[in-house]
C-alpha cells in the first residue's frame, strides 16, 4: 500500500493509528482528531497547515514500508 496526497486524514490513520498519528503530530499536524478528518485529503489538511506534502509522505510511506 502506498499512501497518496489524495488518502483521506482517515484512511491514512486506519492504516496504523498510532504510527500514523505519530508522524503527523511530529510534522506539525495536529488534526489527527479534529471531526473534519474523516473527509479531509491529506494534501488538503498539508495545505491548511502549510506542510509540505511530499516530505510528509516520504515519512508516511517509509513507516509502512517498515
């Protein structure tokens, strides 16, 4: 699995909430439980906090590589 831009903030926790939720904390992204998540891509949440959305997903996608 590959984690995209265009995964919702909920799916990508699905994924694995507390390794995903982790990293998102650590990059400034403190969202994790705000009710919007569930709808929110996670380019559209990197954009709202002025995140770079392709470091994210490098640290994103190397965690489930794992």
């Amino acid at each position: 699995m590959t984690i995209t831009k265009d995964m919702t903030m909920g799916d990508i926790l699905a994924i694995d909430m507390n390794k995903m939720a982790g990293i998102l904390i650590e990059s400034g992204m403190h969202c994790v439980g705000c009710p919007s998540h569930a709808f929110e891509s996670l380019g559209e949440a990197a954009a709202v906090h002025g995140i770079d959305v392709d470091d994210l997903l490098a640290k994103l996608n190397a965690a489930i590589a794992e």
